[in-house]
C-alpha cells in the first residue's frame, strides 16, 4: 500500500491500514484540514467548495467522505458528480466558490485515487499554502460543525454543458472551420470522464464523424491509463482501418491531450503545446512559458513569432506561476498539458481540442504534414539509482560546477543547455534517483548525452 503526502494534495493506493494507503480515515483527515485552510484563506466562516471526480472504481465511494467530511465541517458543496480537473477548475470560478478538491489520481492504475486541491481562483495551491494543510492535517487541528451549522449539498451536472460551451465561444476557436473541415476523429477516453465530455464536445464543434474507442466511463482502464506511445496501439490501429483524420487520447482526468496522426503515428505529446502555441501566437503576440523538462521546439516556435520563452520548475503550479510573471499567452506541459490563460490557468484538453481543430482544419495540411512543419527534437529519460547515504545536492552541485561554462538553469534540480542539445537533472522527492532528461535532434544523440552524464555523476558521487 502506498500513501504519498504533497502540497498538492494526497495521493495514494485504495485500501489498507490507516496510513499506509489512502484508507477512509486518511480522506476524513485531510479533507477536513483542507476544509480548515479553506475557511481561513477566505476569511469566513461558510464557505462553498465545488467538488468533482473521474470515473475510477473507487471514485463513489471518496466522493461520499469527502463530501460528507466538507458538509461535516460547515461547508456548502457543489458537487459535478463525473466531472473533469478543468471542469471542477472552472465551476470554482464559474460559481465564485472558495475552493475546490478533484478526486482523480490522474494518469495512475485503477488502484489509486487522489484529492487534488485548489484554491478560491481555481488552481493548484501554492507551496507554502499546501504545507499549511500538512501541518493542520499531521496535527489533527480541525473540528466539525454542530448540528445546527451543517454545511448544504447542491448538485449540479450543468458544466459538461458549460465547458463545451466555455470552449467554442473561446475567440481562437472557429467552429465553422472545423465544420467545413468534414474532420473524421478518433478518441481514445481510457474509459473515464473523457467519454462523457469529449464526443459532445467534438459534436459542438462542427465534427460529424467520431470513431469511439474506451468511452465508457466505468473505471476499467483498458490499457496503462498515462497517454504515452506505447499504451496506444489500439487506437493507432483504429485510425489506420477507418481513414481518421486525427485521434485524441486523453488521462483519466482529461487535463493531459495526446495527438495520433492519419497515419497511425504519434504526433508526439511534446508537441501538443508545441502546435498549439504556434497557432495561437500566429494570432495573439506574446509570450510562452513550459517546464525545464519539455521540449526547445517551444522556444524555437515562440522567437518564430517574435515572442519570449521562459522555463519554469516541474510542476504545474510553477508553470502558471510563471505564466503570469512573463504575462504568457499559452503555456503548459510536455506532457500534453494545455494552459491557455485566455480561458483559465489550468491544464485541459478540451480546450487543447478546440485550438488544435482549428489550426488543422485552417492548416490544409494532414495531421503528419503538420507534425512535420515544426522543429525536431528527440527526448530520453532515463534515471540512476543512488544508495540512501548518498548526498543528492551535493552531486547535482557537483555537476553545476562541472558544467559551469555552459548555460544552466537550477531552479529545479540542474538543467544544462548545450548549443544544440540539453539535459536536465532531478532528485525524486521519494526515492534515492536522479532522474535525467535530455532532448537532442535524434535518438541516438539524446541517450549519448544521457549515457555521458550519467558516467560523470557516478565518477562525481564514487559509484
């Protein structure tokens, strides 16, 4: 059983003893420290905090406890039922709430679940507001509301209607393009929420021909549920055998878009920012933002405009952070992950959807064709393995020093930009790695340069 405590929510295996997976009693406890933070944050006693799930097994069953636990802590709830991440991100600022918890463990098997916590904005909470949870939690600093002071339940399945409309009213959005397109697409929903959102969505969108593949939201991932290459051979297939134009995959939480070509090949989920800034920055001048791990075919797209780049550390709540300091017009993640500011600062791949329809229809080129206009670049993850007693800052140091006249970046671990390559180094928060990325203009260059650092930091740490 596993149990893993961030700032960004808690996550964790179902089942199990009390802290050791995420067992009831762990849902009660930090559900009701949120409740405790959200009230201060606003400076209020009633408060209203908007809830939504993705269709995981055990989705019913933490959405019950936590929406008890709120109620049972004074709160009024909205709760979206099945939902998405942007969804529940835009029902908090949709309905003026002061905050809101998404249960989704994102990407992870069907045994994990997870409550993701956002703020009175509808985004990720900051750091320093997420250890304030910890701490209330780890404390046990929180107490329930008297019968007479009960929190209120409202629930309300409007927002699939909402998010659909929320997206084809967004400007850079023309739906009549991708009508007169006569696009045929596929979709790959890992049978959860994406089922229920996306082939509406597709339809409102002007699209007659949707090709459903695992869009029955019953929580029984039929295939490893992260949206990479090598999950993805049914739907590849399907694309090949019925002549689609295009094919959507997307996580169990809809915030992550995969693209797969006519051809059946990957677009690549790199490139999914990559293609969709281009199209916005061709019509909106401005700035981009993505994480130190993804792609430079985003910088080299954003100076195509006449833009700045700017990187940020890992993880989401940085890249918007960052997003707003450089006043960014479209940023993300490497992962798939679409954060368009013009509609809200969250990941969403139905706002991904919207954009990329439109530059392919108004592209005239196949998906391939477009794939192949931007830059290529190639990257290799790898990871070594350290012994518990080594000090990880002391080699990431090591190896700043060792690099020390090439350009590096250390807001997040160690990144070092070669002229035409780079690598970035992370120490995982869990376990005794390092884990290395490095993006070259091939395969065989990225994992050269991968292999060469990890000779260095094993010369570095005497290993």
């Amino acid at each position: 059983m596993t149990l893993i405590k961030s700032i960004s929510g808690i996550r964790g295996t179902i089942g199990g003893k009390p802290g050791d997976g995420l067992s009831p009693l762990d849902i009660v406890k930090f559900t009701a420290a949120y409740a405790v933070w959200a009230k201060r944050n606003a400076h209020k006693e009633r408060i209203t905090v908007v809830v939504g799930r993705d269709a995981r097994m055990s989705g019913a069953m933490v959405d019950k406890i936590v929406v008890g636990t709120l109620i049972g802590s004074g709160i009024d709830v909205i709760n979206l039922g099945l939902s998405t991440t942007p969804t529940t991100e835009l029902a908090v600022t949709m309905e003026n709430a002061d905050g809101g918890i998404i249960l989704t463990a994102s990407h992870n098997p069907k045994q994990w679940n997870a409550l993701k916590l956002l703020n009175s904005k509808g985004e990720f909470l900051s750091a320093t507001d997420g250890e304030m949870i910890l701490k209330i939690a780890d404390a046990a600093d929180f107490s329930f509301a008297d019968v007479d002071y009960l929190g209120s339940l409202k629930e309300d399945d409007s927002y699939l209607q909402k998010h659909i409309d929320h997206v084809c009213a967004l400007d850079l959005v023309d739906v009549e393009a991708i009508r007169s397109a006569h696009l045929t697409v596929a979709l790959d929903c890992v049978n959860s929420t994406g089922g229920i959102y996306l082939p509406p969505l597709l339809k409102a969108l002007g699209v007659k021909n949707v090709i459903e593949l695992f869009c029955e939201p019953n929580g029984q991932f039929p295939h490893n549920p992260e949206p990479l290459p090598e999950n993805l051979t049914e739907i590849s297939a399907l694309i090949k055998d019925k002549k689609a134009d295009v094919g959507f995959v997307v996580d169990p939480d809809v915030d992550r878009l995969a693209i797969v070509n006519e051809d059946g090949s990957m677009f690549g989920e790199e490139y999914t920012l990559v293609a969709v800034s281009d199209y916005v920055l061709s019509q909106t001048k401005g700035n981009t933002v993505s994480n130190l791990s993804s792609t430079r075919a985003l910088r080299d797209v954003t100076q195509k405009h006449g833009g700045s780049y700017s990187a940020a550390a890992v993880g989401e709540v940085n890249v918007v952070s960052k997003m707003k300091e450089t006043h960014a017009v479209i940023g993300g993640e490497g992962n798939g992950g679409i954060i368009y500011p013009a509609s809200h600062y969250g990941r969403d791949a139905l706002v991904g959807i919207g954009l990329f329809l439109t530059l392919l229809a108004k592209s005239g080129k196949s998906c391939s064709q477009l794939r192949a206009s931007y830059p290529s670049y190639f990257i290799s993850k790898n990871k070594i393995q350290l012994t518990p007693e080594l000090d990880v800052d002391k080699i990431l140091a090591a190896m700043k020093a060792k690099y020390s006249h090439e350009q590096v970046n250390d807001i997040d671990g160690v990144k070092i930009d070669f002229p035409d390559r780079w690598v970035h180094l992370r120490k995982s928060n869990t376990e005794p790695i390092i884990r290395i990325y490095s993006e070259a203009s091939s395969d065989a260059e990225a994992d050269e340069l991968a292999q060469k650092i990890i000779a260095d930091i094993k010369e570095v740490a005497g290993i």
